[in-house]
C-alpha cells in the first residue's frame, strides 16, 4: 500500500502534459456546432412537399365524415330487401327447359302453391319498383288475352301468378286482412286448350321473382305500403284475433323500424 | 460546489454548450496523457484523443448516466485504443501477457534515466499495455479496481492482477536506481 503510493506521488511529479490548443479550439467548436444543431427530421419535407401531409389527412377525415353521414341518411332501399328473393339461383337450364316442356303440354296437375310465409307476405315493398310494375301490367295484359281467347269456354281459372296478382290489385285494401293472409288461394286446373296462358305461365315460372310472387303475390300486393299493412293490423283487432295482430305489428316494427306509427293509429289499436 | 460530470453532460444533451466546456476542461488533461501514455506517440495520441471528444459529442442526445461518467469516457477512451491496436495486429491477450519490448535506448533517454522519474517513465513505457492502462486509468482517471474492470471491460480479478503487476514493476524501476 505505501508502496503505491509512492508510486503514485513519484508519478505526479512526472511532466503534466497537456492537449495543444488547437485541439482545444476544435473539439470545443465542434462541441458548439453540435449543440446549435436539433437532430434533423427522419424526412424534410420542402416546398409543395410540405402540404403533402396535411393535405392528405384532411381529405381523408373529409371522406369519413361524408361516409358516414350518407350511410345514417340512406334508407333501406326496397331493391336491397328483396335482395334475398331476387337473388336467388335461377334454376337450372335443363329444369328450366323441362318446366317449359310440361308447361307447354296439358298440365295434368298444376304445381301446387308454394307455402306462404308471412315474411314474403308482408315483404316491405312501400313502392314497387318500376320494373315490378311493368312486369305486372305485362302479366296482367297477357291474362286479359286470355280471357278474351277462352270467353267461350269455362270460366277461365285465374293463373297462380297473375290471377293473384290481379285480385290482389283490385281487392287491395278492401279485402279484410284475415282473407288476404289466408293466401294459399285454391289454384285450379288449368284448360289445356290455352296457349296463351300456358305461354304466360311459362314467363311467370320464368321471371326471377316468380316465386315469391306465385307465394305471397296476394299479400306482397295487398299490403305494398306499410298503411296498408297496419290497415291490415287495425282488421285483425277488429275480429278480435289480437295475438296475430301483435304479431303482425311486432313484425312490421322489424320491417320498418324507423317507420313512426301515428299516433290515432297506435291509440286505435290500443282500445280494440 | 461544482456541478457532477452527469448533469453537466446531460445539459450538454439538451444543447448547453457551456456544460461541455466545464466537462471538457474538467477532463482534457487526464484524457489527454491516457491516451499518450498509452500509445507513446504524440500525433497518434492527439488523432484519438479528438476522436474520444468527437464520441462524447455524438453520443450526447443518448446519453443515460448509468455508471460514473469518468467510467464512460474511459470505456470510450479504451475502446479507441482496442481499435487501435487491432489495426496494428496487436491483440488484448498478447498485450497482457506479453511484455511489451522496452523503447530503445538512446544517449538522451540513458541520461534521463539517471534521474529517478525518468525511470520511472520509462519502465511505464515498458509495461505491457494492458498493465500499462490500469496502471494509467487508476492514477490520471482515478477509477477504481471495478470501475477499471467495467471500463476495460474485464473482471475486476484480472484489473486488480494488472494493477498489482504494474505498480510491482515500476516500484523495482524506481528502487533500481
């Protein structure tokens, strides 16, 4: 230990060399420099460069806020809650071509009606869409025809599609609710000495909204608002049968939730 | 009382040129003759002693006072002179182990050795290198057994061996006369 120290002291004595000043001078202008300059930006952005950013955020805070203000001002839209029906696959061409066939010759037992379910009963259709009404006129002319070409005969036999539809149009609103639900309409047997008809069978069976018209034509034309449809409600208390009502009402709220039911209607059903 | 050596390089960090300056004059004198001592060649040792400040500037921003900052600078300081010998082929092992060839005598240099701290320069000189640091770090830093470790990044046996070692040798130097 005394010897270290010895060491140490003899050590000390020993010349005391210092750095040149010119080296002074450069590490502390370096130090100096360094300590001016901020830590450059990982990019700089210059000129229009600069905008690039905020530009870019602005816009897409813009677009979100018009999305989402169209997406709360948008309705359901009637095409899109048939959606399901149209879409559909449509049969198969070889089915399709053996539908014809036997539509063409005499149809010893017509194809019975296919069930009824209230949702295609009351499907929301507060307008039809244009193509469905041109659809339905055509259908509705091609059964005039008919008419007019079996006159002599029988009294012709309504056809499943547009014979519904038909009654349907012009019993719309009048008939009781209770009538129309019961929609599986007793379809007759069809005349085989009517081409016509057979020729708009066939373009029925065809068309892609062929099934839910030949199931629930009735009620998808009887209550095609949704005032016919609480009408529809208001004849079912009326006959006292209250528990199809709440039915029917609880799924009209489904189908139109934001559909405001007015008032003296509410208060009508409510004293039944 | 004056500001620790932490604080003032963390200062520097946050752009106070003036902190540096207090750390720089504080320390220039010690680094200084590490590095010469160390090396035995002046414009050598100036190139490095520039490059361990050029670090300490770099390293401002990043600076975290782990350890003693005198432990850091040396760390820096003894890193650079790794580099260093490495670049002449030169490894730690062989630095340690081997005793480094004593500098050539000459006429002026017999003459100084008359002189009790001539020799005892001259046996410094002719250390190993590795003894020769701890010897250095110990007496110009004033770092301990485990702060020389940690600087040289060995175990504290091996510093307190390369210690005992070199004060044992410039004793023998210094009685020889």
């Amino acid at each position: 230990m005394a010897d270290e120290r010895e060491i140490s002291q003899r050590y000390r004595e020993l010349q005391r060399e210092e750095p040149p000043h010119h080296l002074d001078q450069a590490i502390l202008a370096a130090a100096r420099r360094a300590a001016e300059t901020r830590p450059a930006p990982l990019v700089v952005p210059t000129g229009r460069r600069r905008w690039y950013f905020p530009l870019a955020a602005a816009a897409v805070i813009v677009l979100a806020v018009a999305v989402t203000m169209h997406v709360e001002r948008e309705q359901p839209d009637v095409e899109m809650a048939e959606a399901p029906v149209a879409a559909s696959p449509p049969p198969a061409p070889q089915a399709r071509e053996e539908q014809a066939a036997a539509s063409a010759q005499v149809p010893t037992e017509p194809a019975p009606a296919k069930p009824e379910t209230k949702r295609k009963l009351f499907a929301p259709d507060p307008k039809p869409a244009p193509s469905q009404d041109l659809r339905a006129q055509r259908d509705a002319e091609s059964l005039a025809d008919l008419q007019k070409a079996q006159k002599p005969a029988a009294p012709p036999p309504q056809d499943a599609v547009s014979g519904a539809r038909e009654s349907a149009r012009a019993d719309a609103g009048a008939k009781p609710f209770s009538e129309m639900q019961q929609a599986p309409a007793p379809v007759p047997q069809a005349k085989p000495a009517a081409p016509m008809r057979e020729e708009v069978r066939a373009r029925a069976s065809r068309a892609p909204d062929a099934a839910p018209a030949a199931a629930g034509a009735l009620g998808a034309f009887a209550y095609a608002s949704p005032e016919q449809w609480l009408q529809g409600i208001d004849d079912l208390k009326r006959q006292n049968r209250h528990d199809e009502a709440e039915k029917q009402l609880t799924e009209f709220r489904k189908q139109y939730p934001n559909y405001r039911i007015p008032e003296a209607i509410l208060e009508k059903f409510e004293k039944r | 009382m004056e500001a620790p050596d932490e604080e003032l390089m963390l200062a520097y960090g946050r752009g106070d040129a003036g902190a540096f300056e207090t750390l720089y004059k504080r320390h220039r004198g010690p680094v200084y003759r590490f590095v010469l001592r160390a090396l035995k060649n002046r414009s050598t040792a100036e190139e490095l002693f520039q490059e361990v400040w050029i670090r300490v500037i770099e390293a401002r921003s990043r600076y975290a006072p782990q350890a003693r900052f005198t432990t850091w600078l040396y760390t820096i300081a003894h890193n650079l002179l790794v580099d260093h010998w490495r670049k002449k082929g030169l490894s730690l092992v062989q630095l340690d182990d081997e005793p480094t060839v004593a500098a050539p005598d000459n006429p002026a240099r017999q003459a100084e050795a008359r002189q009790s701290l001539a020799r005892l320069l001259q046996a410094l000189e002719a250390l190993p290198a590795a003894q020769r640091e701890a010897f250095l770090l110990h007496e110009e830093a004033g770092l301990s057994v485990a702060e020389i470790a940690a600087a040289t990044g060995t175990n504290e046996e091996a510093a307190k061996s390369r210690l005992r070692y070199a004060m044992a040798k410039l004793k023998a130097a210094v009685d020889d006369g």
